[in-house]
C-alpha cells in the first residue's frame, strides 16, 4: 500500500456544508433524463412521445456506441422530449405511474462475479444503464465498452469543497460496493486501485481480486480520481485508465445484486443558498424544484450547479438534476459590485494570496458567490499556477501552447496528463481571470481531431 501526499494544492473553505444525515424526499411525479450531463455522447430517441416505459427500459442511446444506453428511473409515460439549438436533445421527461414494471436483468453473487466473464459482466452494466458512470483516462471521456484499460482506479475519498463525502453516500453499502469491485477486477487484465483518505478506515475488499491500495493526503485535488491516475497507474502511449468514484462502483455492485437498474440517488445539497444543507435520497433525475423545496429554500437569487463547483454543468432552477452528480450546489448568484473595493481589507474575502486581512484567520469560512472578482487582462506569470498543479508540467507554457494551437508541443508539456480539477483550479487562481478549463477542452478536442 503506498503512502502519497499532496505538497500543492488548495482547499476553498466555503460556507453551507451540509450535516452528516440522509433526508429521504418524497418521490416526485416527474424525472429526466439529461444528454447534456454527458457532453461526450451523442444520443439518440429510442422511444417516442407518449409511450409507456417500464423502471430500467432504455430511453436513449449513443450514436458513436449503439451498445451504451440511459435508462428510465421509473415507470411511467414520456411526457416531453425538450430540444435545443439544432434540434439537440435536452431533456427527456417521464410522467410516473405507480405500480410500474421494471426491467429485470442478470443477477450475480459474489461467488459467481468471481468467475464470470468480462463481456458477460460489461452487457449487465451497459443494459443496467450505469456506463456512463466510468470514465477514461486520457481526455476524461466516456469509458469506450470494447476498449481493454491497462487499470482501473477507484476513488473513495473527496476533498472538493462542498463535495459529498463518500462515507455518508456508502452508509449501509458495504456489500454493494465490493460487488462493485469485484466487477470491475473482472474488466481489466490489470489492478483495480483503490485510493481512500490516509488516517480512514481500509475499504472492504472482494477476496481473489487483483487490488492495490493507496492512501492520498494533502490540499485538493488530492481526492480527485482523474489526478490520482498520474501517482497511482499513469496510462503508457496508447493505454486507457478507466476511473470512477466510490459511489458509482456501489451503484453498480447493486444493480449486479438484485439485476434492477438502482432508481434511487443520494444527493448533498450544499451551499449559503439552501437553508438545510443535508444529504437527500430522491428518484434520480428529480426536479431541481422538488430537492429544493426539499432543502428549503432562501431568497438569494442562485446558480444551481450539479457536480463539482470547478468542474460541474450549470443547471437550470425549472430543470432535473445532473444524473452523474451526487452534489447539488446552490451558488449565491447576487453579484454586487464594491465601489472602490480594491480599498477594502478584505475580512470576508478569500484569496491564495497573502492579501487580505481574511489571511490572519486560517479557520474561516468564506459565502463565495458566481463573481470572478476582476476583469480579464494580459497573462501575468507570478506563480500562481505552480502552486495548486501537482502533475510534473509547466502549466503556464501549457496554457500557451494550447492557445497558440500548437499541438506537438501541448502534447509535450502535458494536455494529456493535467485533469480537469487542476485545470480548474489554475482558472480560480488566475490574477489574468484566463478560463484555463476552456482552454484544455479546445485542446483536447484539437487532440481528438488530429489524432
């Protein structure tokens, strides 16, 4: 078991972390399902408007791999089919019923996942509707089903800020989680690692596996799993490293157990914009409106994001929540701004920097709101990036490779190895406000078309 600790980093105390309890929600009388909340795929209608669904029926499916679908979380009718600019699917929504079918698939116990195939255990997650859940590494796309990953990385730990801790979310799944990971030992001809917080408890491990442990320690990004890979399993040229959170290997791990597709998710609702942050477990896909009546909601206006608050798709308060994400934040979106403000001694305020008065109380926490406190300007190289980046690169000249489009020399300085979460991290604490996120998109889709 290694032992690895973050030098570089930084941890964003933010106010409205919710209170270690799940809060079971009412089940709401409509769900849907996002394409957005995969930007990767491109899906297609397997159903028509007014057709009964049964609970874990296929609603759509990938125009690039026919074979990964996204299922329905409950039975009922197809109420709406929302598109957007170039008739581009937004939402599909389901009217449930009550007393519905469901969907029965293959089950497996834990004697027979040890011996089973891989393509056996591939059509259950595929037809269950879970794949979407696991990512690839390089490019943090959608996991491609007949690609053979070099390993397979498994988070169980978070250190986002406000992000919902996997000790809560797996109360109780202790058996569905190492289901979860015996499958996936079953996928790869290489190890399953396991990376959980240094100080916590080990992770049940499935006997027989091919399992490694890691400890991680330190300041953010040290629980995310896409950063993890370079310490634990960086991907050699041409390789894949699948990863995915805890969480997700649970949910996979149930719908292997009893063969129906998990129509339930626990939800964190964060931030200074709800008035009772708390887990809550609710239909998955649920109305925004519905979690945050839930929650109790406030009279700030807010910018709901479902994910990460770095990494996570801005939502819509009249829309269903984001089905990968487990965290719902509610960003105080009342942007005013100070006169003179630069004047201020900043007792409220947060920054890297040595700034502010904020900076003599280390314990404090800070109501950040959707305001990038500045105006864009000329890239001002001071060491900003160095500091929150762990990966080996020089994010600076990254940046600028990627801006000048050239492409042999951004493969060079790292676009393959740096994660989203470090990206998004130098865009935070960028004294130019550059969108560093943005930027390793254009250039991970420049690597796409290229290569």
């Amino acid at each position: 078991m290694s032992d690895i600790r973050f030098q570089k980093g930084l941890n964003i105390p933010m106010e409205g972390r919710p209170d270690p309890h799940v809060v079971d929600v009412d089940a709401p009388s409509r769900v849907a399902l996002c394409p957005p909340d995969y930007p990767d795929l491109k899906f297609r209608l397997v159903v028509e408007q007014g057709e009964t669904v049964a609970a874990g029926q296929p609603v759509l499916q990938a125009k690039q791999y026919p074979e990964i679908k996204l299922v329905s979380p409950t039975a009922g009718q197809v109420a709406e089919i929302n598109r957007g600019a170039r008739r581009a699917l937004l939402s599909v929504v389901i009217e449930k019923t009550d007393g519905g079918e469901a969907v029965q698939g293959l089950a497996f116990s834990a004697d027979r996942l040890a011996n089973e195939s891989g393509d056996v255990i591939k059509s259950a997650i595929l037809a269950g509707g879970l794949w979407p859940l696991i990512r690839s590494k390089p490019l943090a796309r959608t996991a491609v089903p007949s690609d053979q990953p070099a390993a397979i990385l498994v988070s169980c730990m978070e250190t986002g800020p406000l992000q919902a801790q996997p000790g809560v979310i797996l109360q109780n799944k202790t058996e569905e989680l190492a289901l979860g990971l015996q499958a996936l030992s079953r996928l790869t001809a290489g190890s399953v690692h396991v990376t959980f917080p240094k100080g916590s408890a080990q992770p049940s491990l499935p006997e027989g596996g091919r399992f490694e442990l890691h400890t991680f320690s330190g300041p953010h990004p040290a629980g995310d799993a896409e950063t993890q890979i370079n310490f634990c399993c960086p991907p050699g040229p041409g390789q894949k490293v699948w990863y995915l959170r805890a969480s997700d290997a649970a949910l996979i791990g149930e719908l292997l157990k009893t063969g129906l597709t998990p129509t339930h998710r626990t939800v964190a609702i964060v931030g200074t914009g709800i008035a009772k942050p708390a887990y809550y477990r609710c239909l998955a896909g649920a109305p925004l409106s519905h979690l945050i009546q839930a929650a109790g909601s406030t009279t700030r206006p807010v910018r709901p994001i479902g994910g990460s608050v770095f990494t996570g798709r801005t939502l819509d308060l009249d829309g269903f929540m984001s089905g990968p994400a487990n965290t719902l934040l509610l960003l105080p979106d009342d942007v005013q701004r100070k006169f003179m403000g630069w004047t201020y001694p900043g007792i409220s305020a947060f920054s890297i920097h040595r700034l502010f008065v904020s900076k003599l109380v280390p314990f404090n926490r800070y109501d950040l709101d959707t305001s990038i406190n500045g105006g864009f300007r000329a890239m001002v190289p001071i060491g900003s990036y160095e500091k929150v980046v762990n990966s080996d690169i020089e994010p600076v000249f990254l940046l600028r490779a990627i801006l000048a489009e050239d492409i042999e020399e951004m493969v060079n300085l790292g676009l393959l190895e740096i994660s989203q979460e470090e990206a998004a991290l130098c865009t935070f604490v960028c004294p130019s406000k550059l969108n560093f996120s943005e930027a390793l998109q254009q250039g991970w889709a420049q690597y796409e078309r290229e290569f």
